[in-house]
C-alpha cells in the first residue's frame, strides 16, 4: 500500500460509499483507499468489534469518514432499516461495493442445505438485497447511483469444489447484466469486478487450510503474471469504476486475474487429484476456521 493516493485525492470527494463485508479482507484493504481519495465510507458486517477496528484503520484519523453498522446482508429487513437509517442520519449514499462473501473449499457431495444456503444467502441474496434497498431509494429521489459487485472469474468458467459460490457469484453477473440496461434511464450503473487470488487472512484460511489444497489455483506460479494480485491494485479498479471518470460504463463485469483465466482451467479444477483423507482433513481444518470467526459475532 502507498502512503499517497493513487489518483488525484479528489477522486471520489462528496462519495459516500457502502462496503458490505467491510470489517475483513478485500472490503476492509479497499476502504481506506476510498477514504484517501476523499470518500465517506460505510462498513457492514456482523462482528462489531472486527467493524470497529476495520472503521479505525481505514479513517488513518479523519474525522466522520467511516461509519459502521452490524447488518446481516442475508436478512432483507435487516438491509433496508439500516440503509434507511444511513439515508436518513447521513444523507443518500452515492455507491454501493457489494463485497460481502461466504466460502470455502468442499467436495459438493458433503455440503448440508445449510452449508448451500449460507453460502448463496449472502453472495446472491446479499448482494440483490442491498442493490434493491439502495436502487430504490436513488429511483424514489432521482439521484445517480452505481453499485459495484465483487465477483470471481468462475462466473465465465464456473469452479469445481466450490459450487455454491461460483452459482451465486454467477447470478449476480446476471443481475449486473440485467439491471445495467433495466436502471441506465435513471442514472445508475451497475458493474462488477471479477479478481484473482489476492491474498487476505481469512479467506485464504477458508481456500487454502491445508498443504495438499494448495493445487488449487491460488498459488503464484499458476498465474500467467507470475504473482497473485494485490488489495491495491483492486483498489484501484474500485475507485475507477466508483467514479464519475467512467459515467458510460455499465452492464460490466471486468476480471483483473493476471491472465489466469485465459491460461486454464476454473481455479479449482486441480483439486481433483485429491484424496477423501486429504478432504477430512481440510474440512477439520477450515471448520474451526469458520467456527472461530462465528464466536465473535454480533448480528
Ligand atoms: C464444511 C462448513 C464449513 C467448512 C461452515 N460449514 N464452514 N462446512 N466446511 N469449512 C457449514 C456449517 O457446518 C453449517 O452447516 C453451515 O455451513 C453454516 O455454517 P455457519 O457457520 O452457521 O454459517 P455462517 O455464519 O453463515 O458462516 C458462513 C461461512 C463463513 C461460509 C461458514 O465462511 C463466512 O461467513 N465467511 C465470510 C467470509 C468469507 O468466507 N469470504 C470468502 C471470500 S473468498 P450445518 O449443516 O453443519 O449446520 C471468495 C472467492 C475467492 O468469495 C476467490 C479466489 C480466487
């Protein structure tokens, strides 16, 4: 991360932009670089002490430039008290970055109903919930609007071993597709971004929780470039596209992967050569994981 914006620091002044699954990850790396080039940031998420730090982090000490709501994307009722509440105590935003995501690695055939719904629950519901609870009021009010999804290659190739994220991951490049053309008359666009593997603690505990589940493809040497992406670059592409620089760009879903894409298979395609031992294992090992984020919960 540069200790200086990017772009001019004016970027984004008079944004105010919500990050949904902003207390941890990508969501949480690309606040503050929102907030450098001159955003008002809300974080979402369902740990409030994680939130808290997230807000802490992000502002680097300015004053009323991350706020933070505890908000189940899952939960409709739940999405649209706080986004009224977010109009009404601070003023309509002018983004939305649905990042909030569930996953990890598992042979389909062992997923519970549960497992599935946790998983679409939060990329697909999440995501049309705030979309709709956002695009509605920016329709109500005749304001502008743009809402950016954060996605995987796997919505062109889809990916073995991690099948409820990549069918949600899929649905929602359709709803951006869809309602690029549906909203475009008001003002609104609707875009989405499709990243490689970018190295960030928890998820990268949830896609990679043992030795053997490193052949999935999220290691350097699979990637054409050479190197997994970084939280900056993402940024970058983020505050592009959250601009008004690119006010005729819509319907899109553009992957920044380093060629990974283009040069094989879905990312986890190389997992077949596991065997069900080292599936035990992995499901021990990244169960805890989520058990552990589960403790600290507050919504
Ligand atoms: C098998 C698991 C499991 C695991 C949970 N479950 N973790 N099964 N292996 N590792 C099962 C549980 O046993 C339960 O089913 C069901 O899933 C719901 O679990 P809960 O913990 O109650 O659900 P929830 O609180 O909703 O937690 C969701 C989560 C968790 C998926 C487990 O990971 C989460 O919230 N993650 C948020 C952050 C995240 O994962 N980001 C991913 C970003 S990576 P039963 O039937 O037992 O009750 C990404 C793409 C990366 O999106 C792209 C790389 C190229």
């Amino acid at each position: 991360m540069t200790d200086h914006p990017t772009f001019s620091p004016d970027l984004l002044s008079g944004k105010r932009i919500l990050i949904t699954g902003g207390g941890t990850g990508l969501g949480r790396g690309v606040a503050r670089h929102l907030v450098d080039h001159g955003a008002e940031v809300h974080l979402w998420g369902r740990r409030e002490t994680i939130l808290a730090e997230a807000a802490q982090e992000a502002s680097a000490g300015r004053e009323g430039a991350v706020h933070y709501h505890t908000v189940d994307v899952r939960d409709y009722d739940n999405v649209d008290e706080t986004m009224g509440r977010i109009w009404d105590e601070h003023g309509p935003l002018t983004g939305v970055l649905n990042n909030a995501a569930a996953n990890f690695i598992a042979q389909t055939e062992e997923l519970s109903p549960r497992a599935f719904s946790a998983i679409t629950g939060t990329v697909m519901n999440g995501s049309f919930h705030t979309t709709h609870a956002a695009g509605k009021r920016w329709i109500a009010e005749g304001l502008r609007g743009s809402v950016l999804s954060t996605l995987t290659t796997w919505v062109w190739t889809g990916s073995a071993f991690v099948v409820p994220s990549a069918m949600a991951k899929a649905a929602v490049h359709s709803m951006t597709m869809s309602l690029a053309v549906e909203w475009a008359k008001y003002g609104i666009r609707i875009n989405a971004v499709a990243p490689g593997p970018i190295p960030t603690d928890y998820a990268w505990e949830m896609l990679n929780p043992t030795d053997k589940s490193s052949v999935g493809a999220t290691q350097a040497d699979q990637i054409p470039a050479g190197r997994t992406g970084t939280v900056e670059e993402l940024a970058n592409l983020t505050m592009f596209l959250l601009s008004d620089a690119c006010d005729y760009l819509t319907g899109q879903t553009i992957a920044m992967d380093g060629g990974q894409m283009l040069a094989g298979p879905g990312t986890f395609a190389g997992l077949t050569s596991l065997t069900n031992a080292d599936w035990k294992q992995i499901k021990e090992t990244s169960k805890a994981a989520s058990e552990a984020s589960k403790a600290q919960r507050t919504v």
